[in-house]
C-alpha cells in the first residue's frame, strides 16, 4: 500500500516566506518599542492609558492600541506586527526605524 503525499504543503512554503521577514526584525523590550514609536518621524502620543492598555494616536497614521507591559521581551514577530500591521509602515521603513 502507497503512503499518502500531499502535492503541496501550503503551511511549509508560507512558514518559510514569513519567517524569511521576520529573521530580519529584531526582538526587543515593549519600553523600547514604545520609544522608537513616540519619536521622530512616527511622533505617536498616547492618549489614553489603562494599565498596560495605550492607545497611542499621530496625525497621518491610524491610532491602535499598544497593549504590552514594559519589561515584556517582544520577540521579532510582535516587533514586526506592531508598525508594520497597527502602526501602517511597510515593511522596509519599519526595519529601519528599529
């Protein structure tokens, strides 16, 4: 009897696709991240603040929640997803501003 083979493993080409992104951003502290989102050229404020919920806004990008605690260590694919998905930077910019 034949073993079953998939032709094409969808997970296992997107794993590598994203995870070839990812390897790029590097893992850091929440407070750091927060930081580099505050400062020049993003200029995001918060403006409002429930424990370790912010809403952070600027003018000319959409506001989102931050959510994480300061000491937290994000890794590379919490520190992509938060420019990149929530803060609206593509891909390159948000690599370079951290």
């Amino acid at each position: 009897m034949r073993a079953f083979v998939a032709k094409h493993d969808r997970h296992a080409t997107r794993r590598h696709a994203a995870s070839r992104r990812v390897d790029d951003f590097p893992s850091m502290k929440a407070r750091r991240l927060l930081a580099i989102l505050m400062r020049e050229p993003l200029s995001y404020r918060v403006v409002r603040h429930t424990g370790s919920h912010r809403w952070l806004a600027a003018s000319g990008h959409p506001s989102f929640p931050f959510a994480f605690h300061d000491r937290r260590e994000l890794s590379p694919r919490e520190a992509r997803k938060v420019p990149v998905k929530a803060g609206g930077l593509a891909e390159p910019d948000a690599r370079d501003l951290l």
